[in-house]
C-alpha cells in the first residue's frame, strides 16, 4: 500500500536534512517503546526527533492498517459516508490521512494529542487538506470533556500506551461521541487483540453493531494461541530502509481492529464470512480460514465444483470477506 502523494510529499519535505544516526537512534527507540507497550509516563513522541522517526518508520504502516480497517467498514456500510472525525491520539494525522483518502467528502477533523511535536508537523502535513482540522492538545483519558462528537470517531495504536483499568471508562466516552460509527485498531498481537476484544464485548453489550471484521455479534470462536489479526504490505521509502536498517523494500503490518456502529445492518442483509488467514491455493483448489457469520471459525476447501464460490474464493486474500454463496 502507498501513501497519498500529497502526504509522501510532505512527509519528505518534513525528513529532509535530518541527520541519518539522529534519525536512526530516534527510530530504534520509538519501535522498542512501542514493541515493550512501555508505559512510563513519557509520550513516545515526545521530541521533535522522535516525531520525525515516527514519520519514516511508522507512518507507512500505520496508514496501511488503519485504511484496511476504514476500507472494511466502507465495504460493510456503503451508505456511511462521515462527514465528521474526532480521532484520539491522532499523532501526526495519519487517521485523517486515510480518512479523508476513504472517504473525500469529509468537511471537519477534531484531533486530540498530547505531543506538542506530532501537533506541529501534523498542522504543516493537513494544510493541503481541504477539510477543516482542529488540533486538541490533550491525553485520551483526561482531557475529553467538552469535545464534540462527530459521525467517525476513531482510536488506533493508543490503548496499547495507556493503563488496563483506563480502558473501558476510555471506551465507554468514545462510544458516546460517535455519532455513527467506533473504530479502534490496535497492534496485531495477541495482547492487542485482547484489547480489542475486551472492546468488543463491552460495546455489544452496550448495543453496538458490528460492522467489521466479525459477521456476528457472539463471542469470539478464536482460542489461544490463536488470536485474530490482519495484515498489509507497506511499500519501504529509501529512507524508511536506512532508517531502520532494513534490506528489503517492505514489511508487513499486523493490526487487529474492531468497528461498531449506533445504527443495526439494513434488515434482510447477509454477511460475508472474514478471511482469517493467508488463503492456501492449490491446482483447482484454495483452502480458507473463515470466520463465519454462525459464530463458528475455520478452515473450509473450495474446488472447481464449487463454481462461483469457488472463483470468489481464489480472488480473497488475508482480512476479505466471502460473499454468500
């Protein structure tokens, strides 16, 4: 996956003459800080040279991974179209990146962050966007009071920063403010996805709907080891490689995600069964990991005798939905 050109562009104007060592030094923190899911009171962010390796390394991915999961909800909700965002811990704006690349139409952005270095490169990054954007300097579980609610309210790569027991009085503020539709998105392992799925169950029983990645409502039907995720190839800049001394050209982002909507599917509606795992393709055959829309999950093989399931199933790949068939 690719940045938008406007946001590569500016990205690059941002790293230019900074000091590869400098860089590189700033990076090999930030990605220990965010590998330990260190909680010590200091923001990941919180230098200007750590923002600007935030923008070489973990940019990219993070865009990838959250524009799956606006991308999957787009699929799921045709008729949801935001013209409103309120995004916590939104960085530099990589949210309102993919957002406004999903979804054009969106007029107003509300971003709260706490890292006074993420706010200014992410003023310089959205002065070529053409929605309104509104910077909130503030921490995800304090400073909410007063801010409006908007259609999309969105959360991603924050709750694994911030303490266990903030978390459900976190969520519970964020579900009032989306006026439509929850997204969060965490790292794809399996504490992330505990995250998520601690999420989940507290927003169904709240009365949400979810629109991605689950075709059902009933509990998980993953046990341990196993753990739902997704992934995405991000395409390496120069600099992304020098920076993280890296010798391939991309790397693949795993991210576990959760998006629940106020508003219950069009009735009559059929889900689609998720793809869960990397499709295993054979000579008049391809076997899929399923989440089904029963609450069940597992492998299923699809030959030549399936017809057109069969060819939809060999067009899926990792985190695509099955159509009824």
């Amino acid at each position: 996956m690719e940045l938008p050109a406007a946001l590569r562009q500016g990205v690059d104007r941002m790293l230019e003459g900074v000091p590869l060592p400098d860089l590189k030094k700033a990076a090999r923190t930030l990605s220990d800080r965010y590998r330990a899911e260190t909680r010590d009171g200091r923001l990941h962010m919180g230098s200007d040279m750590a923002a600007k390796a935030y923008l070489a390394t973990r940019l990219p991915a993070t865009y990838a991974a959250v524009r799956a999961a606006l991308e999957a909800v787009a699929e799921a909700r045709p008729d949801f179209s935001p013209k409103t965002l309120l995004d916590i811990g939104a960085g530099p704006g990589t949210m309102l990146w993919a957002a406004a690349d999903r979804w054009p139409g969106l007029e107003e952005a509300m971003l709260l962050e706490a890292s006074e270095p993420a706010r200014k490169i992410g003023k310089t990054l959205a002065d070529a966007m053409s929605a309104k954007v509104e910077w909130i300097p503030g921490d995800a579980t304090l400073d909410l009071d007063g801010i409006k609610s908007a259609d999309l309210v969105t959360v991603a790569y924050v709750l694994d920063e911030l303490a266990p027991a903030a978390l459900p009085k976190l969520v519970e503020r964020l579900w009032a403010l989306a006026g439509e539709t929850l997204i969060i998105v965490e790292p794809g392992t399996p504490a992330g996805w505990q995250r998520i799925l601690a999420a989940r169950t507290q927003l169904v029983e709240a009365g949400g709907h979810i629109a991605a990645p689950c075709p059902h409502h009933g509990s998980c039907p993953l046990v341990e080891p196993d753990w739902c995720h997704f992934s995405r190839r991000v395409t390496r800049s120069r600099l992304h490689r020098l920076a993280k001394d890296a010798e391939v050209p991309w790397e693949d982002e795993k991210f576990a995600y959760v998006a629940v909507s106020h508003r219950p599917m069009a009735s009559g509606t059929a889900l689609p069964a998720r793809v869960l795992a990397p499709p295993r393709a054979g000579s008049g055959k391809v076997e899929l990991k399923l989440c089904r829309p029963d609450g069940s999950a597992g492998t299923q093989l699809f030959s030549r005798r399936d017809g057109d399931t069969f060819r939809a199933a060999r067009r899926c790949d990792w985190g695509d939905t099955l159509p009824p068939g």
